[in-house]
C-alpha cells in the first residue's frame, strides 16, 4: 500500500513534485449554485488501497446528479458508503468534490494494478461516494477505469461514462438485453435526448434493436441522426396515445419518470419476458427521508410490491442503477472505436466556468452533455 506522504511521481512536471494540494471546485454545505467554491488548495488525493490509481483529470462531465447532489440529494445513503461504521461527524464529507465523469491521464498506480501504467490514457464514471473529477486529480480503483477510446479527445471522453455504465447497468444487467439478442427486439426510450438517451439509443441500434424514441419536436431530427427508427413528440398531446397505437414493446427505458408507470406498462408485449426499466427511483429519497434502515425497508416493499403487480400481468418491473464499471467502459470503448457510437457533447466549459456549467445542467432541456475542460 502506498503511503499517505505526498507523492513525487515520475509524471510529474518539477513544478507539481511533491503536493499536498490541488485546484478543485468544491462545496463545503449543500445549497444552491453559490455553494460551489474555487479552491487551489483542495487535498490532493492518497492512493489507499493497492488497487488504486490517481487519475490527473483532462475534462470532466457534469450529470443532473451533479446539480441533485450540490442541493444534499442522497447525503444519507451515501454517509453510510463513505463511513459504514458512522464513524465520524456528520458534514465529514465536506469539501466535497462534485463531478462523476473523467478522461485524463493515469499519474500514479497502487502496487497491485496491473492493467494500466503510468501516462494511460484513461476514462471512467466516478461512483457518487467518492470525490468527483472537479479537480486536477482524482483517485479511483482500477476496476472502475478503462483505457479511453483513441478516437475521442478528452472533451469527448468526458461525456460518455457516467451515462454509458448507467444505460449499460439498466439495459444490460436489469434488462438482459446483449448484443446477440437484440435483433429484432422493439425497445422505447422515454426522454431520449438527454445524456442517458442519447447513449442508449446508440447503443441498442447498434445491437441491431428496432428504437422508439420520445423527446420534445425539436429534438425529433437530433434523435433520427442518432439511429431512432421511430420518434414521438411528447409536447403534443398526452404521449401515450400515439405509443399505443404502435407494435407492443419487449423493453422500454425510463428516463423521465413522473406519471409513466401508469400507462407504459401495458405498451409492453405481455407473457413474453418484456421489461419495463426505470432510472427514476425513489431510492435515495427514501433513506435520505426515512434513515438508512427504514429508506431501505421503504424500497424493498415499494419495488417488490410494484413488481409482483406487474409480473401478474404478464410483463416485468425493475428499477435501474449507475454501476461503475470499468469492464462496460472496455466493451463501449470498442464500440466507440469502431464508430457505432459518437459522444454528443453539447456545450463546453473551462475550469474557471464551472458555476456557469451547473446552471446549464440546472436549466434541463438537455441535448447530450456538458463538460467541463479541466487541464
Ligand atoms: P438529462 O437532463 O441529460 O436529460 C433529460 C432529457 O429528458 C432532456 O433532454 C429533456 O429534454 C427530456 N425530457 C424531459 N421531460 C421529458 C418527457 N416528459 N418525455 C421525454 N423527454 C423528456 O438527464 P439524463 O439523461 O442524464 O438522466 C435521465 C434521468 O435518469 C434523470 O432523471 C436522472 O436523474 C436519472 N438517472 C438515474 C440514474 C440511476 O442510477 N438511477 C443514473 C443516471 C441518471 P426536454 O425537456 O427539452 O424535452
């Protein structure tokens, strides 16, 4: 294990031997957009466990969770991550480091990494329990981390992994779709020109599914361009009119939640292992609200309830989750190398513009990503 004593990695420059600090945008109380505070004197990250590397930070995505968070969205569940044994006092997460989409460069590896080397290009989705890509350097496991695509510059990089091991966890891991069993499957995306839209209709089209996408009119031409067979306006009229009148589905993508549940069930094909897979859960609100133990208790009932409802209707209820994995990150890589799917980055901030970056995030309407340019 290495020690905690500043680093004089071969990396880096004369200037940078030897740190103890950092620049970083941090938060030092949950608020709004003026809680977020420049420092140059942000702790400079440890390597910890022999399984870790430290990540110099090129550019950075922000995500919704980045502007949730910022507000104290999930403080409880993830205290409970950080500090399982509730060890230390409550506010121990501050400063707090915002951000969970890196591309950069590996700096420095712990003793048992094997799979990358120092000056690695590299990109990864930072796990929300641990301090964000908001700064010049991050510290990560290994196994979080995969090699960038060398086709994409580190702007490019930045604005697919949290969305990518999320679209990844849900369609792939919650709902079994795999590249070989995607031909000919009818898959809906509600909310498809969003980060996690943008992603995922790439990512079944390349497996071959048959897309449907909804998105405001504007964004119909957008999402055509990124591989949508079929695109409905949900600004027109209730959305689940004309959805109804199409072929049923074997799986649709929550990304707008709200009132969905009550009718995107039945586009489902019934008796046929079709699934319905939201990423709007109330899960974090739970614990935040009820504490760890009774949160958790709150959204075993509601999941298990909600999926037994639906299983005896034939078609299969499930709540999706960010995973990081640097393993999907290898997989997408592959798929980014060979063009199938392309970064859609919407606008691109420098580092001193990171408050102005929240904002466009806040404002929502998202067409793709944001990113901030680190170094
Ligand atoms: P974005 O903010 O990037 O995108 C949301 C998109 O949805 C926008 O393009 C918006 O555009 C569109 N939209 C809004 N309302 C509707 C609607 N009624 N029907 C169709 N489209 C709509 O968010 P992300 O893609 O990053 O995330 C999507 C959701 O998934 C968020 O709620 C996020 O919190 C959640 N999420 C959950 C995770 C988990 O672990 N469970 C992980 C990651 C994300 P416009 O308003 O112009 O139509």
């Amino acid at each position: 294990v290495h020690s905690s004593l500043p680093r004089c990695g071969r990396l880096l420059s004369t200037s940078s031997r030897c740190r103890t600090v950092m620049p970083a945008w941090v938060i030092d109380k949950y608020g709004s957009n003026e809680v977020l505070r420049f420092t140059k004197n942000a702790s400079f990250p440890i390597i910890n466990y022999p399984n870790e590397v430290i990540v110099k930070v090129f550019a950075a995505g922000l995500n919704p969770i980045d502007v949730a968070m910022r507000g104290g969205y999930g403080a409880a569940t993830l205290s409970m991550k950080r500090d399982p044994l509730n060890i230390k006092q409550s506010g121990s997460e501050f400063p707090l480091v915002l951000g969970r989409d890196v591309s950069g460069v590996i700096m420095e590896c712990g003793l048992d990494v094997k799979y990358f080397r120092e000056r690695d290009e590299v990109w990864a989705a930072i796990p929300p329990w641990k301090q964000g890509s908001l700064a010049e350097f991050v510290v990560l496991s290994a196994n979080e981390v995969s090699h960038k695509p060398k086709c994409l510059s580190h702007i490019e990089a930045a604005a697919i992994p949290y969305v990518a091991t999320t679209a990844w966890s849900a369609l792939v891991n919650t709902g079994g779709l795999r590249k070989d069993n995607c031909a000919n499957k009818r898959i809906l995306i509600l909310g498809g020109s969003g980060g996690v839209g943008t992603f995922a209709v790439q990512m079944v089209k390349a497996w071959g599914a048959h897309v449907t996408v909804t998105c405001s009119q504007n964004a119909e031409r957008f999402l055509r361009g990124l591989g949508a067979d079929h695109v409905v306006d949900y600004t027109a009229g209730p959305v689940e009119e004309p959805l109804s009148a199409l072929e049923k589905f074997d799986l649709i993508l929550d990304n707008v939640g709200g009132d969905t549940e009550r009718w995107a069930l039945k586009l489902l094909k019934p008796w046929s292992g079709s699934k319905f897979v939201t990423l709007v859960t109330p899960f974090m609100q739970n614990t935040d609200r009820l504490g760890v133990a009774d949160g958790m208790m709150q959204t075993a009932a509601t999941v298990a309830s909600k999926a037994l409802k639906h299983l005896m209707k034939g078609v299969h209820y499930r709540w999706g989750f960010f995973a990081p994995s640097g393993s999907a990150l290898d997989e997408i890589r592959d798929m980014v190398d060979a063009k199938q799917i392309r970064p859609v980055v919407e606008e691109t901030f420098s580092f001193s513009q990171v408050p102005q970056a929240f904002e466009k995030v806040e404002k929502g309407h998202a067409r793709g990503k944001t990113v901030v340019q680190i170094s």
